[in-house]
C-alpha cells in the first residue's frame, strides 16, 4: 500500500479544504495518505513516505506563503529529485502564475511532478471538491 504525505499551509481555510478532499481521493485508491500542516513536517519525515502533497495558497505578489511555507519548501527541496510529488493551492487574484512558477521550480529540482498543480480561486466549490478527490486518486494510483 503506498504512504502519502499530504503537507500545506492554510490562511483561509480553502487549501485545508482541498487538502482534505485530496486525502479522501487517496484513500478511495486504497493508500494510507496523512496531512500536516506544514509546520508539523520535516525534512526527515521525507523518507517516510512513497510520495507528497504540497498545498499553498497564493500570497502577495502571487508567490507561495513566505514566512513558513517558503522557507520548508526551500529546506526540502534539494531531496525532492525523482520523488513523486503533486501541487495544489488557492488563490483570489492573479490568474495563477504562481503555481506556474511554483511547478517549474519543483521540475527543476528533479521532482517527478504530476499534472502541474491543481488550483482553486478561492473557496473550493463542489466541483472542485470532486477535482482534488479525482487528483489524490489518480496521484495514487499512479505510484
């Protein structure tokens, strides 16, 4: 059974809420998926799962939230080459581009990215509920 990590940061709640539907995704693909929030997760935990999540919403001048998610991101990420990993985050403003950046960033570190991340404008409608159930499957079933 594959073991997942599902790690994000929340200000809102709406990234918390896809975390969760991704969670249930995974689990209808039969993997053990945790969540964290991401101060709960370092990079030792890394070693400990077959694969990860990693939610951040958009924040300021659409970059990924910088006082605590930025800085574990950067700390982890020199260990990401040839892990399976998938994005996701919401926003309220700016289209996405930082999701963009973000995949670009997570492919040059070696990542084996699924999809190039899953967005949200701002609070996940069922819809998009159905999308992140649909991602944590398919992410699972992909390992």
């Amino acid at each position: 059974m594959a073991k997942t990590a599902i790690i994000y940061w929340s200000g809102t709640g709406n990234t918390e809420e896809m975390a969760k539907a991704i969670q249930m995704g995974t689990r209808k693909a039969g993997a053990e998926a945790q969540l964290f929030e991401v101060e709960q997760f370092g990079a030792s935990d890394l070693k400990d799962y077959d694969g990860f999540f990693f939610g951040c919403p958009a924040m300021g001048d659409e970059v990924l939230e910088e006082g605590t998610f930025e800085p574990f991101f950067a700390s982890i990420e020199t260990k990401l080459a040839g892990v399976p990993v998938a994005l996701f985050g919401s926003y309220g403003w700016g289209g996405g581009a930082w999701m963009d950046t973000w995949a670009a960033r997570t492919k040059a570190d070696g990542a084996k990215l699924f999809a190039d991340g899953l967005i949200v404008e701002n609070g996940p409608t069922d819809e998009d509920i159905k999308k992140c159930e649909d991602l944590g499957e398919a992410f699972v079933k992909a390992l």
